[in-house]
C-alpha cells in the first residue's frame, strides 16, 4: 500500500508536504502494526471465550475489538473523513465506554449480555474502520491531517491500553472456568535461584518529574514541575512470591496491625487469603495464569496483589511503597526494557541472578503500586471535548502505578507514565517494590 | 438402527421380551425425535448467542444442550450402562442444576462465566451421550430396562421442559440487545377482530383432580383426589392486549387498591407500567417477540405478566383467577389443541373468531396463572433419590399454571400439568383466564 | 365514669336506646381495659427500649403505641366526632402502618429514626384520643354508634394485635444487645417430663369451616364454607425442644433432603443452625426469653422456628404439618383455653402430664404452622375502603399459623382465627404440631 | 478540688514535683471543663434522642458519651490506676470504637441497637471514670503520670472530636424527623450583604508545614517537612450560598462535565441536587439546622457539602480546590479566631463585610476541602500499640479538610490540624475556598 500512495500523490507535492506524506506513510503502517497485534491476541480465542464479562470491571474481548475501533470512527472518521458512513449505526452507542460528551452508551456492567453483533461480524466493523482510516491517511486534507493527527496518536495509545485490559479480562474470565483453560502454553522452565534485595540511595533535593517535549504522552503526565524529595532508598528489585509467602505464613492476613483500615474490610469481606488466582491444593499454592494452573514459583515477582496487600505487605516487611516522584527520580536512566507482552510471556518472570549493577525489573513485569494517591499536577488541564474525558475525572480514590507489565507493549510504556487503579483491584499485573527513608 | 437392532435381538427372544423390543425401539426413537427438536431450536443461532446468561433465573443455551445430556448420564448411562466412560469428567459438576444428592455443582448464578466446553464441543458431548443411549436401549438387561424406563420417560419430559426455558431463555437475552435481533421471522398476519368474552358455568360437588394410570406424569400431579368445589364460572378465552391496555390506561399500575402488597412493591421497586418487553414508541405501544420488535396486537392473549399483574386486572376487572381445581375440571372435555410450540410461532396468537361453542384457549398459546399456591397433594410422596428432588421441594411461594404455551410441546402437555413459578416471574409465556363466583 | 354516663343520659332514653346505653357502657369498658393492657405492657421498659426497631420487620415499641392511637383516631373520631381536632397533625403521617388509601405514610424500615414524639409525648396523645374516645361513646348519635361500631371492635382487636407484636418486638430488640436485658422475671421452675405423643384420628368428609355469625371476626376468616378433607392424624401435643435437639443432632441443619429449596437457601444465607434466639455455650444450648438467657428446658415447645424448619422437622419424622382445614376441624370441640398473654408468663410452657384425654396445647404457648398457603376463601371480598386492607391484600406468599400464642389474648383468639407470616419469619412464638395422613 | 488536693501533697514535695502538682492540677481542671463540655452539649436531648443511630457513619449521642470515657477508662485507668475495678464489664466491648488491639468490639452499624445501658446509666458511668480519673490526678506515681499525660492530653482532644460529631450525628438524626425538631434557637438575625471575593498570592519555594514542638498534636500532623510549592493565589472567603445557588442554576447538578467520575456517579446514584440538608418549597430552597428548618441565607458559607460537590463548583468557577500544603502556608500568620463551637452558633455564618484586609474564615465555620489526598507525611510513624490506630490506618480513599467548623472547639484546632473524610460525606460541617495557579 506504501508503495500504491507514493505513486499517486508524491509527483504531486512540495516538500513540505513530502515530509508531511512520509509521516502520514509512519502512522499508517504503526496503525495496521497496533491493530494486527489485537487480532493476533484474539488468536487463540473461541467466540464463546469474546463474549463473557465476568465482572463489571471487566469487559468482553468482543467489546475491545469494537469500542477500540469505535474510538477511530468516533474522533478521526466523523469529524475527518468526508462522507463517512457510520459502519453501524447503533456502534456509538453500543461502544462507547464512558465518554459522556459523545452521547448515551450502554450500561457498562452489562457488556456482556450483547451477543450480537457477533465476533465475524465484529471483525468486519474493524475491517470497514481500517478501510476507512487508510483512506484518511492518503486523502485528508493537510489542515485535517495536522489536527487529527494527535488523536491518531492517542487512539493508538488507547489501543494498546485496551490490549492490555483484553489479556487481563481474559485470564479473569477464563478463571471462572473449574476446566482453568489455557490462553498460551508456557515457553519454558524458569529460574529458581533468588537474587538478594539490595537498597539503592538517593539523595534528597528539588527534582522535575512529569512529561515535556513534542513526543506523545498522556494528559495526565504533565506538566513537568518541581518536587522536593527527601533522600530514599529503592529497593533493587520487586517482591517475590517466595517473600509474600513469608508474609502469609506469619499471619500477614490474619493480623489487622499490617493494614489500612479499608483494606482490613476488603480482607474480611471478600475472605481474601492469597493474591487473586491463588489456590491451595494439599497444602500448596498454586496460581491461575494464561499457561493454565501452575504450582506458585517462589522466584518470581508476587502478582494480582491489591494497594491494600501491597501496603500491608510492606509494612510487615519493616518498609513503605515508593511515591511516584520517587519512582520516576529513580528511574531516571534505566533502559526501557523488560519482560513486556512482546515478549508473550504474559506472566512475569524471576530476575536472572548476576544483573546486580543496577535497579532491576523496573519496568515490565508487573506493575509496581506507588503510594501516591492519582491526582493532577500542578497547572494540569485535561484536553477540550470528549478527549478531555481521558484521564482527569478518574483523579479520585485510584493510586499510581508505574513501569509496566507482562501484558503492556514496550513500545507504549514511558518513565513518566501514570497508571492508576483503585487499591482493591488486583485484576491487573500488579506487584511490590519497596522503599524505606534513607538514615 | 431400528432394523439392525431386530437383526440381532429378535432370534433370541420370547414373545414377552419381542414386545420389550419393540417398547425398546419406540422409545429409541422417541427419544432421537425429542433430542434432534433441542438442536433444531439451536440453528438460528450463533456461538455468542448460546453463551450468555441474562439473568439469573435463566440459563445459556449450551447450559440447557448441556444438562439435558447430563441428565441421561447421571440417571441412565451411569447405573444401567456397563463400563460407561464419562463423556467428560467435569460435566457433572458443570451441569448439575440442583441435584444435592448428586453432589456439588457449579453455582447457578454463574453459569453465563463458562466459555468452555464450547458450543461445538458441547455439541459433541451431546452425541457421545446420544450413541451411548442407542447402545443403551440395545443392550440393557431387562432388568435394568424395566428399572431405569421410567427414568428415561422423565429425562425426555425433562428435556422438553428445557426446550420451552431454552425459547423462553433466549428471548430474555436477545430483549437486552438494543438492536432487539430476530430469531425467527414472523409467519404473517393475525386476524384482529376481537371475539367477545362469554362466561360457561360449572356446578358445585366434589371432583377428582390430579392423575391417575399408567401414563408417565410428575409425581406433583397425583395422587389423585377429591376436592369440594363451589359452583364457579370461567371466562371462554384469554384476556387480550386490547383489555390489558384498558387495565393500563385506567390507572393500572397507578393505583395501589388493585394489588397485592408484595405485587405493589414490585410495581415501584421494579418501575412496572406494563407486561415485560413493552415499550412506548411515539405513544404506541411495541413488544420485543422472538421476531423481533412489533407493534402490540390488541387482539392478540396478554402474556409475559406476573401472577400480581394477572390478579390485579383480574381484581380492576371484577373477577378474579381460577383456582387450579377449577381450571381442570373445566379443562376435562376439551381437545389437548392449541398453539404449541409445534408450530413454530413462538408467540401467542389471536384467537381465530366463530369458534364459540365451547372454551377456547385453554392449551397453548399462553400458561394460565392460577390462585393456587403450589402444594402437595393430599398424601403426595416424592420419588426416592435424586430424582425425588424434581417437584417437591420447590412447594414454597411459587404458583401453578395450567394449559401450556406456544413454547411447550404438544406431546408433552397434560390436563393434570402443573407448572409453578414466582409470582413475580415473567419471563415465561404467562397470560391471564378470568373466573368469578356463580351466582 | 359509668355512673355518670348513665346519670346524664339515661332519663332521656327509650327502651331500645337503653340497650344501646348499656352496649356503649360495655364497649368504652372493654376499651379502657385493652387499652390500658398495651400500657401495662410497656411499664418494663425504659424511654431508650421504646424507640429502637431492631429490623424492617419490628416497629418500635413507641410507634405501637401511637399507632393503635391513631387508628381510633382516623377511623373513629375524624368521621366520626363532630368538631375533632387532631391531636397531632403530623400523626397520620407518622404513624400510619400500611393503608394506602388513607394517605402517604412514614416509611416502614425507618420508623427507628424518630425521636419525637418522645414515650412521654405519646403517652399524651393516646390520652387525648381515649378522652376523645369516651365522648364518643357518650356522645355520638345513634346512627354513627351503628355506623362505626363494627371499627371500635376492629379497633379494639387491631390493639391486641399490636400487643402481641410489641412483644415479640421488644424481645427482638433487647436479644440485639450483649447484655440480654431482662424485660420481666421468670416465674417459677417448669416441669421437666415430657407427656408421650399419641396420634388423634379424623374422619373423611366434607367439613364446614370459617366464620359465621354476629360475632367479630376478621373479614378473612370467612365466609363459612365447604372443604373435602381426606381422613387424617393429629399429634396430641407440640413438638418439644427435645425432639427438635434430636432433629439438630442428626444433622437436620445440614442435610438437605428435609428442606424445600427456599429453607434450604435460608439455613445456608442465613447461617440458621437452630431456633432463633439461641446460642450454644460450652456445649450446651441456652436461649434468650423475655426473663433475659436461659438453659433450654428440653420439655418445653419449640418456639421460633420459621415455616421451613418446621417443615423440615415435620418431614424429617415422617410426618407433615396439617392444613389450617385439618386444624380448625380438630379444635373445634376443645375449649378456648391456654398459656396465653394474661398468664404472663410470655414463653411457652411444657405440658403438665397427665391430661392425656383430649388434643392439647391447640391454644396458647405458640403459633402453630399450617402447610396452607394464606389464600382467600370462596367468596372471600374485602371490607369497602382503607378497612378493606387490613388483611386481603397480604394473601401471597405466607403461610396460615392457628392457634395464637402465649403473646396473644386470650379474649383475642378464635378457632377461625388466621395469622400468617412469610415462611422464612421466626420472631413471632411459632412452633410445630404433627399430622399426618391416616392409614 | 485543687485545694484539697494542695494540702494534701504540697508538703510533701520538692520543687521539680511542685510543677508536676501544678500541671496536674492545670490538666485536672481542663479535664473537668472539656467532659462538663459534652454533657452540656447534651442537655437539650431527651432520652429518645440519644439512642438513635440515623446512618452506619453516626453515632448515637449515647455512644458518644460512653465511648469518650471507655477511652479514659482503657488507656489511664486500666493501666494506670492500681485496683481500678471496671465500671461495667461489657463497657469495653460495647463502647470501642475500631481499636483492634483492644479485643473485639461491637459492630458499628449497630450502634443504634442497643437500649441498655440507658441514658442515666450512661451518666453514671461517666461519673465512675470522673471520679476515677480524679484520682488518677492525684494519685499516680509521678512515673505513670509522664508516661501517661500525653494519653490524657489525647483523651481530651478525642473527646473534643467527639463532641463536634455529637453535633453533626444529632443534626443528622433530627433531620430524618418529619417534624423538624429543634435542637437550639437561632440567635438572631444575621448580616446579609455579601462581601466581594479577592484573590491573595503566594510566592513559589519551598515550605515547611506540619507540625513540630512540645505542644500536642495528633501523630498525623508531623513530622514537620520540606514541600516545594508553584505560586498560587488564594481566595479572600468562604463560597457562599448564593454563589452556590448560581453554580445549581447553571445545571450543576445536570452537566458531566464538571464532575470527577465517581462525582458524577454518586449524583446518580443518591439523586443528588442539592447540599445535604436543603429542600425545595413552592420554588424557594430551605436548609435544615440545628435551629429547625430555615431558608437558605444567601450570605452564609455553603455547607454539608461532599469533596465531589466542592470540586464541581470550583471547576465550574473555573478554579480549583487548595492543596493542603498550599492552605497551611496561607494560614500561618492568621490568628486561631472564628466561629467555632464556643460560640454556641451551631451554624457557618456571614462574613461580617469591611474585614477585607486579610484572608477571612480559615479558621471556624466550615471545614475546607483541600483536593490533598490523605496520606503520611514523609518519615511519619504511628505511635506504639492501639493509640497507633489512631490515624494512619486511614490514610486511604479519604480527602484532608482544614481549619475546623462552626462544631470545632476553638482550644482544639492548629493550623497543622488534619481533618479527613471520604469524598462522598457531607454531614460535617464542609465547604469551600477556592483556589488558582498564579499567572
């Protein structure tokens, strides 16, 4: 196709608009990169596996695949194509997921009672979009292509966004199943051997930390201000399942002194004794995960902990939970690498012994709960219209998350990235780094 | 089958064991009539469709191809087939609806969580059960046939119960689609001409009521017995539509004088202005059939009402519901004809005009809510074992009903049937029969 | 206050005017006697005891006593005395129970919430009513003393209703705290041996049952009309703590075979493990009675069960609950007489053995539940207007209970007396007689 | 008492012990001052009043008053005082709070269960610990004494936090009450002109805030840290009601857009239109206090407002609420004075206009939402044992107020001072201050 619209329209452009058909030529082939990578997750999916919610957090695999389509139809082909034509017209308010400058929209906590429109035919919903978005990249008009071309972006973003939440809601509905079916086989054995914790120190001082510059971020990344921090120490890597054990076995779960007061209700109340798709069989402690029910493996990072076992944990662990300023000071000049989906592990793995000059697994892996509280910062303005709707109005009762996980792309994660989520889910790849005050 | 199966058995038989074959064959066939009409209500849909669980009085679609199976398995392959291998271990937890004897079982509010066994795979679950029957009929004792006969009468009946909860299920789920898809497209036009209302009277004495002989029935229909009935008189068809729409237009569901208590409550807690699947349009009034969305008929049996809607209009109207004894012995003479589901209608229909010498409607077209709570029989015994889980136990706050639907089938409906639900239930296809005191 | 009623009026009067003197001279006694009965009762407690509502179901001793007030109040005195003014004019509002027709009302569930009136502040409102209530018997003329008489004995019996409830509502209430408040002492030791069971045996036939007559009655214990009943068996006495210990011991809470579905939802929903009230300490069963926590008395009624346990006892000894046909047929040579409120005792008592000639404990000591749902009989119409809900409109989904308790008058009870309840309600003194059907 | 108890140790002591009799007496006085506070508070209540709990977060008065003196009781007396007999055995368990260090304790949402001990009671076993702690003055080795004054300091400030919620519990029980009782008279007309709103700037840097010193405060205040701080500019006073009444005309309450998501959520939900405790009469709005029922004074501080509602109006006026840190810095020169409870105003009031050179109401009235999620300070520790269960435990989901309230006492409140509820409360005293980025 790359080849097909050089042919036609470079002949006809200066060379502004050159560099202008060269950027437009990025975004199309990044577009069908992300939108393959969905389908390809839906692989190994029946239609009966896309159609279940299995809880209102969660959202059926069909769902993602329309309303992540619905998102591209929505705010690029209705404003910027010409003569569109919706490819459904109950779609916007099928798919819509919370936007309430768009219109009314179906009940989230009852996505899962839509069998129609089908999986084939959902399919073909992506197909007409895509169809349509390549004719946005060749033909919008320069001035539409300059405006939308952030929101391409941000659709894209918001795609791998629902590409994780597609793996996470899969393995949640398939957990319900007594048959623990398997989403992917297992790539191999693991090591068992445990790197000792190290304390990495930094100094205390006024730092920056938010985004800034001309490269995608969300909203809710900057703008880039000033912070005090006390001097602190990180730890050099995640909490292990062979750690939490230690915690579980000295009461960690029984004793209300290790826990916030709303925690200690949610212990109580939903009888949680273990993280989220743990069970005991005989006196051992297995795990659900997307390979099917396997035996706990003690080296690798503890996963699907709420804020409020991550907290409790480190309280007994003589520690605290870093904030997020401190995480992204820390941060500073690590790699962006790690154990992310491009991997297709989709679980996280032990840390290879010997890696000890640096903080480890800071991103991939699971998603590390800060102490922070989601909030804006200072001076911060959620964008104008619907898009604005993105992040600001979730700032209540969610905390920080930072680095990524087993299911997020690597080429989605940033340093100043903000995930949040409210401290009783665990339904995420979600695990602990501690931190102490430096002496 | 029915040839091969004399080939090897008849040489070898007395003539009391050629009438057991024959018996045998009859009932082979019987049941491949019964099990081939649950797929062919299947066809019109698609995997997503047999998934989802709308509510939790009603079950997915693979639930019902799944459990009727199960039911043979439990209650005939597994103590009458010599070396049965389970089609699949799981299956008896899975399936298991409420059989305590039999063990634990999946929890019914869950069974819309289970995307595996898959449509196909349940499909073949179907007919691993289905060649297993065939060898059971062939090859029994007769010992054992004699013995598990009667179960395999009560585990056809079984599945024709679950046929019409299947319909009657899938209507549920399809109503919560917005786009309110079809499941099979309407026959054509019903008359609209509206046969006037007549009253035929019956005289006071005591009757018999309840079955009797050799026929398969519940246990819940017998013994049985005598009742003492004053003299009574039974309206000569269904309340329609149009009456309803009086009912509703005179302040209905507005005025607390024409309900029960717990039935007002419903009214406010459950915002109640009209049958379920209504909704006005424009001031017309629509109802979601199992074709689709069309506009009410006026002449056309009122259904999908409660048993507090049911007495409300009977009460506004000056009459009131037939007790179960009076609607049998009313029912005694007439023809076991109606619309069933049989005729693939799947909704109730107007009643054809002229046909005035007699009660009209009494089968078919729409169950018939009685005055009567459902309870025992005077010396009512429920079978041993599990099987004696199947009526008695639910005798609590439930009401009967009478006559059948466009949902049942003809070969299955009896005078003495008893069907029972909730009094708040409406999801069935449930219409209103008035009665009054005679003079 | 008699004499001087007669003083004035008698010289003016004929002799039919006389009668209706004498009439009103005995029916403004019989009010001052049950209305200071309900003050009587109220004289253990404290201002703090009279304003909790332990659940929905409960009132609060308070709105008892200020709602039998306003019964008079609204159904006598404002139709009824000329130039009445209210004594509160928030009181139709406040303490209004359930009579639509009469105007909004307070909502149940939070009758709890109202301070004021304050117990002394009520006091003086019933005062202003009983002295508005003695001029009426005075002064009403002859045509309204016609006219409304019939609601002063409905008014009259709707108190000793409240009565009953205020009991086993301030039982409720003070079984909520740790302290178990003591509401009156214990009178003496009971008898420990238990009186054997015998059966009584009934013949087949068609009976009469319902009232009939001059006297009052509640508008659903007729009409009188006729029943067929199937020969049966009567236990001689209640069952005792004792036996249903023996039900416990054999696992009665935990087998489901003796459970209908609902009370099996209950046992498990609900945790019942035993009659409501009591607790197991170090091995032994105490329960708490208006005389504060005692041992369990082996020999006395069981007491606070709900329908289903009852059933499920019935069941679990090869016997059945009778129907409230069978019951009245099967008092109706006994006398009016038992462990009734008078005695105050306010629990039931053991039987004194010895008395073997006749059924016993038909009256008093507990409600016994019936296997008849609340239903209307034949020909059955409620009273005209807001009188006309006191009992039709409850007739779904609650079982019969006879017999009246040892909460109830005594000058209360009839044989034809219905009281319901939900099957799953156990604050009321409700207990368990045996039937079963004759060989 | 302070004589007495000079004659008694005065020549017994030396210098140094001289000031600990001095400072005890100091505290002894306070002690009799502070818990004569609550009783007084008390005295308009009947007995019906004080048991009523209207909502799982109240308390009943009753509660209030036994749990202040459970607190002296179980941290001076049981420890400190030989020979202390417990003034009722079942105090402990009955009247904690959320100590689980304690032992069990009574289910909070059933506070408003229990009758016993009565009001009288209640006042007596405050008695038992006045003369208790009495004797603890006078009495303890001067050991027990260092160690436990600071517990004493806090079971005076606990106390004055229980008598700001005795106040709002009342308000809010008193205004489930049709009748609208009145808890204390207005005390008269108040100013109605409204002084104009200014804006007052802060220069960017970094601050010190929270608390430091000998002087008490609660552990959650401290340590005193550094925080950098963007310039910001303050608004001169309170929002009032008039201002408010023009965001609800605006559609406030109707437009999404102003409302974090769990906002907009609990709009729905609880059909919010207004601030808790208004209502609409023939178009005019009405406030319920503890005055009665009044209309809405333009002029006043809006209250009884959620963090939701704050945030909306401040987006809406297109501003947003402070940072704790941001009113903290604000505060530091003002003076402790304003409406606190010492003025038995019971209600926020007017600003007096002309007091325009400086900031007006910080301190008294309303609270002052900050959009500070409450969380620890850096390096905060909670205390040892139960006291430590005093604040941290909170830190989650909750939103910091400051300044204190019309309910407040006035010797209670710091600038440092951290309040803190859940952002959907509204039945303390709450309002709202404005806040901008500086330009």
């Amino acid at each position: 196709m790359k080849t097909a619209l050089q042919e036609i329209i470079t002949p006809l452009l200066s060379l502004k608009e050159l560099s202008s058909v060269a950027e437009r030529q990025r975004w199309a082939e990044r577009y069908r990169e992300i939108r393959a990578f969905s389908e390809e997750l839906c692989k190994p999916l029946h239609a009966e596996d896309c159609v279940i919610q299995s809880m209102p957090d969660a959202s059926p695999a069909k769902w993602h695949l329309a309303h992540t389509s619905w998102f591209f139809e929505t705010f690029i082909l209705r404003p910027g194509l010409a003569n569109y034509r919706e490819a459904d017209p109950h779609s916007s308010y099928l798919f819509n997921s919370y936007y309430n400058a768009v219109g009314p929209m179906h009940c989230r906590a009852r996505r899962g009672m839509i069998s129609r429109p089908t999986l084939e035919e959902t399919y073909r919903y992506r197909e007409q979009v895509d169809a349509a978005m390549t004719s946005f990249f060749e033909r919008a008009t320069e001035d539409r292509w300059r405006e939308l071309k952030p929101v391409v972006v941000l659709g894209l973003n918001h795609e791998q966004q629902h590409q994780e939440l597609f793996l996470t809601d899969i393995k949640h509905m398939l957990a319900q199943n007594p048959l623990c079916p398997v989403y992917a086989h297992a790539s191999g054995e693991e090591p068992s051997a445990v790197t000792p914790l190290r304390w990495f120190g930094f100094d205390e001082g006024i730092y920056s930390i938010g985004h800034e510059g001309e490269d995608f971020a969300f909203d809710n990344e900057g703008p880039r201000h000033r912070v005090f921090l006390d001097k602190f120490e990180l730890a050099s890597r995640l909490v292990t399942n062979g750690e939490y054990i230690e915690f579980m076995k000295d009461g960690g779960y029984e004793r209300p002194e290790f826990w916030l007061s709303l925690g200690w209700s949610m212990v109580h109340d939903q009888k949680w004794r273990a993280p989220l798709y743990w069970e005991q069989r005989d006196g051992d402690w297995f795990n659900f995960t997307l390979s099917g029910l396997r035996r706990v493996n003690p080296s690798e990072p503890v996963c699907h902990v709420s804020y409020f076992e991550a907290d409790a944990y480190a309280r007994w662990a003589g520690a605290r939970l870093p904030t997020e300023a401190e995480w992204e000071v820390a941060s500073a000049n690590l790699p962006l690498a790690g154990n992310f989906v491009e991997e297709k592990h989709f679980h996280p793995r032990p840390l290879i012994p010997g890696r000890s000059g640096e903080l480890a697994q800071m991103f991939g892996d699971v998603w590390e709960w800060t102490r922070s509280s989601y909030a804006p910062y200072p001076r911060y303005e959620p964008a104008e219209g619907a898009i604005g709707e993105y992040n600001g109005k979730f700032m209540c009762n969610q905390y920080v998350l930072r680095g990524g996980s087993c299911a997020t792309s690597q080429t989605h994660i940033r340093r100043t990235y903000r995930n949040f989520f409210a401290p009783d889910k665990r339904w995420q790849f979600m695990g602990i780094r501690l931190t102490k005050a430096a002496l």
